[in-house]
C-alpha cells in the first residue's frame, strides 16, 4: 500500500488542566484514550485529537484579525487543510495512526478575540481524530494519508 504525502507538522499543543492554559510541545504522546497530559485525555476517545490547518489561521489574519496560534484549540496544526477528509480516513504522522472521526463545530470562546472569528471558521475550525496505533507525534513530522 502506497501512502500520499499531505504536508507537515508546524506545531503541537496539549491543554492544561483546571486553566484553559494552552501549552506548545515539541513533542506529543498519544494512546488509545487520547494525548497524554492533555486535559481532554479520556473524555471522549472520538474526539480525543484536535486537528487544525495554518489556512484556519490565515483565513482570519486575511481580516486584520491577529490570533495566536493554539486559540482554535488544536493538538496538531499542520501546512496541510484536512478539513475536506471524510469520516474514516486515516492518517499516520509519525509512529501513530490516527482516523477522522468528527467535524469540529464553531465554540463560542472563539469570539473573544473577534466576534467575525466563529463565521469566518464556520467550516475552517479543525477535525477531531481518534488513536488507531499510539505513539508519538513531533514537530515537523511528515502527515501521510493511508
């Protein structure tokens, strides 16, 4: 089975616990119930991964809005836009393999910055994945699609 290459790994977050404190990684654990040490770890395993795309981000910078990244609350922003990918598809970034599960809807925080942020991302926001193979992910690693 060939894999196609879809792009690369920019950036990588984990959420803390009791803050909505969001922390940058150079490097990320996940298992079958999630990121390791993420605060969302076991709540939901098929919304357990947050996947964004830089397009989220320029979308918004393209209305002079400046929002830094990890606002949309993604585990993995990425130079690839996945948000065309249906429900099943696998991807393997570095040793893992992750499988779409959701389509993320628009939250309300999203408008503290801008109020035009929950329009403009409407359908821009990130995909939710579940863990299929645990392991590690880190910045720079190749997305491919399985």
């Amino acid at each position: 089975m060939s894999n196609k290459k879809l792009g690369h790994v920019l950036k990588l977050f984990i959420s803390i616990s009791g803050t909505s404190q969001r922390t940058q990684k150079m490097t990320i654990t996940l298992d079958n119930l999630g990121v390791v040490k993420d605060k969302f770890y076991n709540k939901n395993v098929e919304r357990s991964i947050l996947i964004s795309s830089i397009e989220s981000y320029e979308l918004v910078e393209k209305q002079n809005i400046t929002m830094p990244f990890g606002y949309l609350g993604e585990n993995i922003l990425m130079n690839y836009n996945p948000y065309n990918l249906k429900m099943g598809t696998r991807l393997k970034i570095g040793n893992t393999i992750l499988e779409i599960s959701q389509y993320c809807t628009i939250c309300d925080h999203l408008a503290v910055i801008d109020k035009s942020i929950p329009e403009l991302l409407k359908n821009d926001r990130g995909i939710f994945a579940k863990v299929i193979q645990a392991g590690d992910i880190s910045s720079e690693d190749e997305v491919y699609l399985l």
